[in-house]
C-alpha cells in the first residue's frame, strides 16, 4: 500500500543522517509476506551487556507478538538482545496460530543468533485477522543474521513500514563527561494512531550504560510526555510497541541525567511528531495546547477529545476557523470545564474568551491561521493550574480512500 502512496506533504525533506550505534547492528530483507520484492523484514541484533526497555498497548485485542513482549521485558539479562520484526501483516487476532508463529520465529531468531528465546523480542505490523506466513519469514533469518552492520538502520526503518508515506528516524548526540553519548530510534505509523501505554512501532537505541530498571522508568515517563500525546484517528493499534535498547559501549552511565534524559525527549518527540506528519491523508500538522485546566490529566483528555473529535479535524482539512466545533469537543471530553471562563486562540488570534466570540475577532484572521500548514489551537480553561500539549492532523478524503482500500 505504502508504495502506491504519495509522500506526505508534511513529510521532512530527507531522511536524517543517523550516527552508528556501538554495539548495535542491523539487517533487513524481503521475505514477500505480503508484497513481493519489499523489504519488510528487519533484525537488530544488541550486544552483551545491553539493557532493553519497553511499553505495548494496552488494548485487550493486542497480538501475539505484545504478550510475547510482555511476558520477557522484565528480565534482568546480559547476554544481549535481538528484536526481529515484520510488515504486512499484524499476527493479530489470529488465536493459536499466532502465538505459534512467535514461537517458531522466536526459536529460529535463537538458533541463528546463539541467543536463548527469552532474548528475542518480535513484533508484526499490518492487516488483521490473518495467519502470519511465518515459514517466509522464518527463510530470510539465516541471511540477516550474516548481513548485520552497524550502518543499516535506515535499511530497518524502511522495513517496517506500512501505510508510512515515509521512513521515519531521528538521532542527537548529547555530551557527557567530556564524551559523545549517542541516540538514534526509527518509528512506523500513519494509521490506526491513538496511543495507549505505546504507540505504532518504535525502536530507540544509544551507547549509553543504564540498569534495566532506570531504563524502564525513562522510557515508560518519555513515553508518556510524547507517543502517548499524539493521535491521528483515535483508534488503538493491536500491535504497538516501543522497545530501547541502551548497549553501554560508550561506558557512560547516564542513571538520573537530565542532560541525557532531554536529549532522549527530543527523539522521543521528532519521532511522535512525524508519525503524525505521516497520518493517512494528512495536509495539516496541528499542536493543541491545554491551558487552565483543573489538572494536568483533565487537561490532557480535553486535548484529545479535540485532537480526535472528526468534526474539528475536517474543519481543519477544509480551513475552516469553525471554533465552536473545539467548543463541542470541551464539552464532551467529560473533563470539568466552565462555558464562560474558556478562552480559544487559533495560533495568537483571539477567538473566543468567556462564553462568546471575542469582540477583536475578525473571521478573516481565523481562515488564514487555518491556511497554515502548521497549526496552533490554544485553549484555556480558566479553573485551574493543569496543562497539557497534544498533536494531530487534519481528516481528508484520502484517509478514507486509503482505509477503505485498506486490504486490497
């Protein structure tokens, strides 16, 4: 489907440039599991003594391949680490079988690698409902084994796309110590995004040293101030998963480092943000900022319930400044809220304040903040200290087109 897709007008202009990761390599293949001649498998094979991490939706319908996850996250382990993954085709909802697959996947990722099975993590991403052809796969794990290099992370971000109009990467160096302290992470999503506990695929790496235990809780608080803040059609994947792996080999232990800690949100983040620019059929990238609310919490569901409301998402694809849909949506969250203290801005036009259109608003004002291609709705609740910032995009014709194609 992604290779019949235009590229996002919102897409970045290149895909970065991603340092290598020591102790860390990659390796990705087509295995033809549900298009021929793609590339649609992917191995990332971490060192002994790495530490791994990570957070997977909490929908009561998630894969085999998240319980699989679950189930081996919490170990403690310096053997090293593989996380193998595939497209096009989720290993959802596929009852026995899938549970099967992971297993025969899991097992030969371990024999080729020398790794036990409770070292590799899998994950599938695409249609639902279908057996994975797991004997494809299973046939390129030998191969990728011997094609791992250090230098191949954009060869995995390309790999695991799906309805992405684009490969997804991010990196920064952060100094400590007087030393770099590299981190790089890739991510897919486009469609079925709205967040809960992961989102989508992600894989983060740095050559940091940090405890299993202090990466979790890093990864687990960064996770929720971005992924966990996004939403581009309110619906909870099956299959998301976040997964760190930090290998050590620059020998700095970054344990409470905040310099670390904000290097690491900003990938987090450029990741969350371009999955966004990547939902389907999205011409519009759009930052909703909560204000006033009674919590930070309550805050956040305002934010949502505007951020996945379809009324206030199409009147952004039609650049229509229609506020009292974001006035609906307030009303609606369930989160407390007062008519006559609220405050709406489209970017810094004042639209409306206590209960009624602002006296200074002018309609023109409006429609041309909503011609910009990134958008900015601030809304202040005016009960309260809570805040919160979510994103978005727009709803056009093409993500039904897309959906309504979906498995064709």
């Amino acid at each position: 489907m992604a290779d019949a897709l235009p590229k996002s007008p919102l897409a970045p202009a290149a895909f970065p440039d991603l340092p290598v990761i020591k102790g860390v390599r990659f390796a990705a293949a087509a295995a033809g599991v549900k298009y021929q001649d793609r590339t649609d498998v992917m191995l990332a094979m971490l060192d002994p003594g790495s530490t791994v991490a990570g957070v997977f939706t909490r929908s009561k319908t998630r894969s085999a391949n998240v319980l699989d996850c679950e189930a081996k996250i919490g170990a403690d382990s310096d053997v090293g680490a593989a996380i193998f993954v595939n497209s096009g085709n989720s290993n959802a909802f596929t009852g026995r079988a899938g549970g099967e697959s992971v297993a025969a996947i899991c097992t030969a990722v371990a024999q080729s690698t020398g790794l036990p099975e409770a070292r590799v993590f899998t994950a599938s991403t695409g249609v639902i409902g279908e057996r994975l052809p797991h004997d494809r796969i299973i046939a390129k794990v030998d191969a990728l084994c011997e094609g791992l290099r250090a230098d191949a992370l954009e060869d995995a971000a390309e790999a695991i796309r799906t309805t992405d109009t684009f490969a997804k990467g991010s990196a920064t160096t952060v100094e400590l110590n007087g030393q770099p302290v590299q981190i790089a992470g890739i991510a897919k999503g486009s469609g079925m995004i709205a967040p809960d506990m992961a989102t989508m695929l992600v894989y983060i790496f740095t050559d940091a040293k940090i405890a299993r235990a202090e990466l979790q809780a890093l990864v687990s608080r960064l996770n929720d101030q971005s992924f966990n803040c996004i939403t581009v059609d309110g619906d909870t994947s099956t299959s998301d998963t976040l997964l760190m792996g930090a290998t050590g080999a620059s020998g700095i232990d970054v344990a409470g480092n905040a310099e670390f800690e904000t290097a690491l949100r900003t990938v987090f983040l450029d990741l969350a943000h371009q999955v966004v620019r990547d939902g389907e059929g999205a011409t519009k990238f759009v930052e909703i900022q909560i204000t006033g609310a009674f919590s930070d919490a309550e805050a956040k569901t305002h934010g949502l319930a505007i951020a996945n409301s379809p009324l206030v998402k199409t009147a952004i694809a039609g650049e229509d400044p229609n506020w009292g849909r974001v006035v609906m949506a307030i009303g609606k969250s369930g989160a407390a809220a007062e008519r006559d203290l609220l405050s709406i801005s489209f970017g810094d036009v004042l639209v409306a304040e206590k209960g009624w259109v602002s006296p200074k608003y002018r309609e023109d004002l409006g429609a041309a903040e909503m011609k910009k291609q990134n958008i900015t709705l601030k809304v202040d609740l005016g009960i309260g200290s809570g805040t919160a910032t979510v994103w978005t995009c727009d709803l056009t014709h093409q993500y039904i087109s897309i959906n309504a194609d979906y498995r064709s």
